[in-house]
C-alpha cells in the first residue's frame, strides 16, 4: 500500500479551515514551515500545501488522492482539462460548508439588465474564462472573453470590457467600481474531491475510512446537542419542535412531577429557528452544547 496525498491551499481564504477540518478528523502532521510536504504521522496520509489552482491537475493527474478546494476552482480548471482530456472530471464527495462565494456577472451600475442576451457580441472581462464560456453557450450568447488574472472588477472603467464574471461575496467591490452584480454564474463552496481513477483495495479502504471521519467531523460542526427542561404534557410538541434528531431523551427531574428533563441532537439551523416556540411551549433551563464528532 501507497501512503495517500492531500492537497490543500497552502495560504489564502480555505487554508486554515480545511488544514483544521483534517486535524480534527484525526490526522496530525509533521509541520514544517515553508515546505510544502508535512508527513503524516499517525497514519500513511500526507499533506501537499499548494496554490489552490493546483488542485484540480494534481487529482487529474493522480499525484494526489484527495484534495480540498472552491467548486469554482475544480469546475474552471476540469473544463480547461477538457481541451486536452476530454474525459476529465472531478465529482466533490462532500460540500464542506465553507469558502462560500458566488460567481456573478457584473454590468455597469447604470445599465439595465434585461437577459444574458444583452451580451451578444461584447466583451466581459473574467479570471474564469471557461465557467464564463459555458454560461454563455447556456444562454446561446456570443461574446468576446477577455482573460484577466486580477483586478477584474476595473476592466469596465479602463474600457477593456463592457462587463465583467467574477467573485463576488458582499459586492463592495463592485460597488466602488460602479457595477452591479446581474446573474448568477455558480454558486461555490469549498468540497473535498477525489481523483477519479480507481485505487489499489488498500488506499481505497483508508480513502473510505477518511471521508466517514471528515463527515462525522463536519456534521458535528453543525450539531449541536440540546438540554432542557419541559412540562410533561407537552412533550410531543417540544419534541416536533427539535427533529433531524433520533427520538429524544427525557429524564425525570428529581421532586418535580410535571416537569422532565429532554436532551436530544439537532442542527444549530433548527434550534434556533424553533427557540421562541420552544419558549412559548414552556421550555426552561435551556442548555445548548457543541458535539465533538458524530458517527451516523
Ligand atoms: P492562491 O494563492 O492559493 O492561488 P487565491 O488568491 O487564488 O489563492 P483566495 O483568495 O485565497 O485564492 O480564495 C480561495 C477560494 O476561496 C476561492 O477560489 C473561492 O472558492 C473561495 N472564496 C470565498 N469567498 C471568496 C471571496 N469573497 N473572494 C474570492 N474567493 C472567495
Ligand atoms: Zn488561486
């Protein structure tokens, strides 16, 4: 058996919450400091710290196993692949909940925008010029891409583009180039992906074992474990008020007749949408703690 490679942005947005994500699924690494290898301690998996535009080739080509990077990344450089390599793809295993971002197409603020179709024939300016391309196609448009690595949003005012695709996440950058965010290119997050051939039985089963540890560790993250005290005759309402968990705990409260303990397992998202009416429906002593790691 072959020891497995992660690859993860070495600095920037994603790097310290997926070098965390792995940590806290129980890899530990042999940091050093500027290389860009930290060897796997406790099992054979190491680290590759990479510029997150890496990624997408190093599991093409299978010099990684796993990696962690935007849905925006993996998409634009599989269609880049695909020029040479028409079969390549990259499908995430998991979505992991961070690095949210929305690729955008942005017009200048004092147009109106009536449809992609408004497009045909002018210039956008873009740092992900094969996302861009498949939108247009999707919209049958014809329009010049002018690819550009940085300092997107100010093609527009310099007169190099009438338009521009990019990031966009509070949209103050566009705003103080005087531009508007107008449709929607993709909606990305951060996911684990994997390479797409098939590996030896050993490396698949560690590669198995690892994807139920990161999603064990990143449900947690969205769990939380709820303690409270209820009157007894409304149990059933309290309880439909905390679903996504398994059938709740209730405990007697010592000396109290009426009025039992519920522990149960529920996603953050739910209690607090429910808080009010679980207050309305006479919970009390209200107790709401993180969950470490959850097997399913
Ligand atoms: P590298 O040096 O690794 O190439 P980078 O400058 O290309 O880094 P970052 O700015 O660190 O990349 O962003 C990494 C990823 O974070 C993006 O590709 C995207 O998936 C995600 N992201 C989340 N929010 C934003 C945002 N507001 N702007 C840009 N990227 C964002
Ligand atoms: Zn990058």
């Amino acid at each position: 058996m072959t020891r497995l490679k992660i690859a993860i942005q070495k600095s920037g947005r994603l790097a310290e919450k997926s070098l965390g994500l792995l940590e806290r699924s129980g890899l530990s690494f042999a940091r050093s400091k500027d290389k860009l290898f930290w060897y796997g301690r406790n099992l054979p998996v190491d680290l590759l710290l990479v510029r997150d535009d890496d990624i997408p080739r190093l599991l093409l080509e299978g010099v990684c196993q796993l990696g962690i990077v935007g849905e925006n990344v993996a998409l634009e450089k599989v269609l880049e692949n695909r020029r040479r390599r028409p079969e390549a793809r990259l499908e995430p295993m998991l979505k992991l909940e961070y690095g949210h971002c929305r690729l955008m197409l942005a017009i200048p603020e004092d147009e109106e925008f009536q449809g992609p179709g408004q497009l045909q024939g002018r210039r956008l300016a873009t740092s992900y010029p094969f996302l861009t391309r498949q939108y247009l196609d999707t919209h049958g448009v014809e329009a010049d891409i002018v690819p550009l690595n940085g300092a997107v949003e100010i093609a527009p005012s310099l007169g190099t583009a009438d338009a521009i695709v990019d990031l966009v996440s509070t949209g103050t950058t566009l705003r103080a180039n005087h531009l508007k965010a107008v449709d929607e290119v993709l909606d990305s997050q951060a996911a684990l992906y994997r390479t797409p051939g098939t590996l030896d039985p050993d490396n698949e089963a560690l590669l198995a074992k690892l994807l139920t540890r990161i999603q064990g560790v990143q449900q947690a993250a969205e769990t939380k474990y709820v303690m409270l005290h209820a009157p007894r005759d409304r149990l059933a309402e309290i309880s439909d008020l905390l679903p996504g968990a398994e059938s709740p705990t209730v405990l007697n409260l010592e000396g109290q007749s009426d009025r039992v303990a519920v522990h149960a397992v529920c996603t953050e998202q739910v209690f607090w949408e429910h808080l009010e009416e679980l207050k309305a429906a006479g919970a009390s002593a209200v107790l709401v703690l993180p969950v470490e790691k959850m097997l399913a």
